[in-house]
C-alpha cells in the first residue's frame, strides 16, 4: 500500500505511527492568504462560487503547511440556496435563510434534480482542484447531513439548541419528513456530482446531532446519513466516506458500522483512550484536538497533540481538530502541531 496517499491508507484500515493530518476549516480567517483572497472575491459567498479564487483558498493550506488532505473549499447551506432558499451572511453573526415552517414553504422549494444548474461552480472547483493538488493529497468532497442542513432551513440561522426545528418535526411531521426527504435526495446527488469532479473522499458534518436524542438521533441523524451512504457506495462502491455525528456523546458507539461510513470523525468532549478502546474497533477514527490549543499553543498543545497520536495508534486514525480551527488561531501553531505529530 506503500504508493498509495496516506489518508487513503488510513480510510482502508490501516495503523500507522504517524497517522495523516489535516484541519477542518483549515483554509479560513485565521491565514492572512485566505483574508486577502476573500477580500478579492467580495463575500464568503462571491468566493464559495468563484471556482478559481475557491481553488486557491483551498491550496492555501496545503502550501503552507503540507496536510495530507485538502477539503473543498464551499459551505453545507449551499445545499438550501440551490433549492430556492435566500442565503446570505451577516458579518459577525453568521448565516442567514428564508425560513421553511410548513407545507406552503415546502412548495415553493426546488426538486433534488434540479440543484445542479446552481452548484456547477462547485463543481468546477473540484476539477481544478483534482489537476492541481500534489499527488499526495487526498482531495476531501462534503455536504452537511440532512437533520444539520434542515435546523439552518427551518430557524433562518443557526440557534444554540435547534428548538425551531424540533419544534417542527414535532408539530408538523409531515413536512418536517417532506424536507429531510428533499435534502437527503440532493445530498446524494450533490456529492456524486463532486465525486465524479474529482473528490476522492467525502464527508458528511452532522454538526447539530449531538441535539437529538434516543429514537430522535437514530430516526433524524443515523437513517438519512445511512441513505446517503448506502446511495453512493451503490454508485461509488470503493468510495470511502467520513461521517461527523457531533457530540453524539454514547451514540458514536457503533455508528460507522450502522451507517456503512469508514471513518468516524469525534468532537472534542470524548477521550481518545476511550475512542481507541470504543470506536476504532470499527474502523478508522478522526479527531479530536481540541480548537482552543491552536489558539494558545506552547507545551500543551504538544503534549495533548502526542497523547491523542498515541491514544489512538493501535488503529486507522486520521488526526484533527475536533471542530473547526477558530479565526484568532495562530498559523505558527500549526507548524508546532505537525512538528509534535510528524517528529
Ligand atoms: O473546512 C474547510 O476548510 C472547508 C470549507 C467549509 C466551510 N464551512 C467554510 C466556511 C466547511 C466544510 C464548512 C462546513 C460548515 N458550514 C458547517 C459544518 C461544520 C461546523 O462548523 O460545524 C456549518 C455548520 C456551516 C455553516 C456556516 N458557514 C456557519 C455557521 C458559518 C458562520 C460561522 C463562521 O465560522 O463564520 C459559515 C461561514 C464559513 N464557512 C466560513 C468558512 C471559511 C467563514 C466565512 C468567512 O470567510 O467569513
């Protein structure tokens, strides 16, 4: 396997002393590089769809630091604007929809077909990107999971708790099902389109799992990510795909295997050791250092880096953060973080 990327190696199950290292949100505000292109692009959306500025903030990174994987550089409500949603974002605050609370809304949204015209774009980032990453780099494709996507369609923006939508699949079920149905439709055919671009990997960021629970997180969160998977390994049968159920908590226990993902990504609030003994009996784990190290850096940040490395040794493992590198991050703590990995 020796001549095959790393990251790969590790998705196919295998243990290494040095596992591959890459970071979500690894092309972002913290880097001067990326401030300056977003700046050139206009908005983070003029940027998102502009493939070649897109392509550059992807290799950004990769220039920089030589990560083993380099994620496309887009945004899971991308997803909503191609199905009819506004979309746009308030400096400072974040993401802001038209919001879906009912049928009428429902209506006036597009079918899972009909996304393409709108995210050809992205699209075309994935073909630049497939010519121009390094042959070692693993080139990473993604979409939010549908019940993530779905809280951002229904609240109009993010929320602390997600009460709006479920709110929603509590009150109204049916058109609660109705658009978790139409996202997962055009997740799937979203990401065969990039994988057919070009991605040789993808995942999917179920970051507002960890607020479903019991029956709730396995009917909301675990069944559609299984649909997506299950639909493109049917296309793609030797597609590898990471699954991120955020703080999930007990429920990462088993649930690679139960959604037929390869790899498992885990937040920060589950110990490594526990992951080792608990998931990678599964497969492949990525995770989990905690965002804040990056900020402060020092001893501690290569203490814990090493200490989740060897945590998690005996088995595939793909380190990272266990949620996306924050904008007052310091670069030089990257170079700190893969000297402490790769050394
Ligand atoms: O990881 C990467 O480098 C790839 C690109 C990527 C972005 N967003 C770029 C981005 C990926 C994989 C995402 C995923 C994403 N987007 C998630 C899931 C992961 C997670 O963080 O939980 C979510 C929930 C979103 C929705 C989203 N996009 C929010 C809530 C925000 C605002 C918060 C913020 O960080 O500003 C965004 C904006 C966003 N997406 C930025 C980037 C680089 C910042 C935009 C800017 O340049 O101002």
């Amino acid at each position: 396997m020796a001549d095959k990327k790393k990251l790969l190696r590790s998705l196919a199950g295998e243990a290494m002393d040095v596992p591959p290292v890459w970071l979500m949100r690894q092309a972002g505000r913290y880097l001067p590089e990326y401030r300056a292109t977003r700046a050139q692009a206009g908005d983070f959306l003029s940027l998102c769809y502009n493939p070649e500025l897109a392509a550059e903030v992807t290799l950004q990174p990769i220039r920089r630091f030589g990560f083993d994987a380099a994620i496309l550089f887009a945004d899971i409500l991308l997803i909503p604007e191609a199905l009819g949603a506004d979309l746009w974002f308030v400096t400072g605050e974040g993401p802001r929809l038209s919001t879906i609370t009912d049928a009428s809304g429902m209506a006036r949204l597009k079918t899972a077909d009909d996304v393409h015209a709108h995210l050809n774009p992205i699209y075309e980032t994935v073909k630049i990107l497939a010519e121009e990453l390094p042959k070692e780099t693993t080139l990473i494709g993604f979409a939010g999971a549908p019940w993530t996507v779905a809280t951002y369609m229904i609240a109009g923006r993010g929320t602390p708790d997600q009460a709006p939508a479920h709110k929603l699949r509590e009150g109204d079920p049916a058109t609660f099902d109705a658009l978790m149905d139409l996202i997962t439709a055009a997740t799937i055919e979203y990401l065969d389109m990039q994988v057919k671009a070009g991605a040789e990997v993808v995942k999917i960021f179920d970051s507002w799992a960890g607020s479903l629970k019991g029956e709730a997180f396995d009917k909301y969160a675990l069944a559609p990510t299984k649909r997506i998977i299950g639909e493109l390994k049917s296309r793609h049968p030797d597609l590898p795909i990471i699954a991120f159920p955020r703080e999930a908590g007990e429920k990462y226990v088993g649930f690679s295997k139960a959604v037929g993902a390869d790899c498992l990504a885990i937040d920060t609030s589950v110990d490594a050791t526990w992951a080792a003994e608990n998931l990678q009996v599964d497969g492949c784990v990525q995770g989990n250092l905690d965002p804040k190290l990056m900020v402060t850096g020092g001893n501690a940040l290569v203490t814990e880096a090493k200490r989740i490395r060897d945590a998690l040794k005996g088995g595939p493992h793909i380190f990272n953060l266990g949620h996306g590198i924050t904008p007052d991050a310091d670069p030089e703590n990257v170079h700190v973080l893969l000297d402490a990995i790769r050394n």
